[in-house]
C-alpha cells in the first residue's frame, strides 16, 4: 500500500526487578514471586534482582532505593 508505514520495532529485553512484600514468605515458598521471575525469563527479559521485604515502608523504601 502506497503511503502505508509498519513499524516493527526490535525486542529489547528488560531488566526486571521481583519485589514480593510479606511477612511471611522466604525465597523458598514464595511461588508468586518465583511465577514472575519464571515468566519474565521465558519473555525474554532478565532478572535484575530479587528480594522478600515485610510490609514496613522504610525497609520496602530501601530496597528500591537501592535498585534506582
């Protein structure tokens, strides 16, 4: 078609970061967290980090302080 424009743009990965809030989990029963970071891999991205914080603002501000 005259005039017509696909863009198709490239894949770029990402890299994610998986923050599960909880008081409760560990890595090791944290199936919702381990969901994510399975799925994000399978898309094509990478896991830039993981981490498991109780549900306190300060220690959850510093945890993403540190990955910005």
């Amino acid at each position: 078609m005259m005039g017509h424009v696909t863009s198709e743009r490239e894949f770029m990965p990402l890299a994610i970061a998986v923050l599960t809030v909880s008081d409760s989990r560990t890595l090791a029963d944290d199936a919702s967290g381990q969901t994510l970071v399975e799925r994000l891999i399978a898309a094509g991205h990478r896991q830039a980090d993981r981490a498991i914080v109780p549900d306190d603002i300060y220690r959850l501000r510093a945890v993403v302080s540190n990955w910005i």
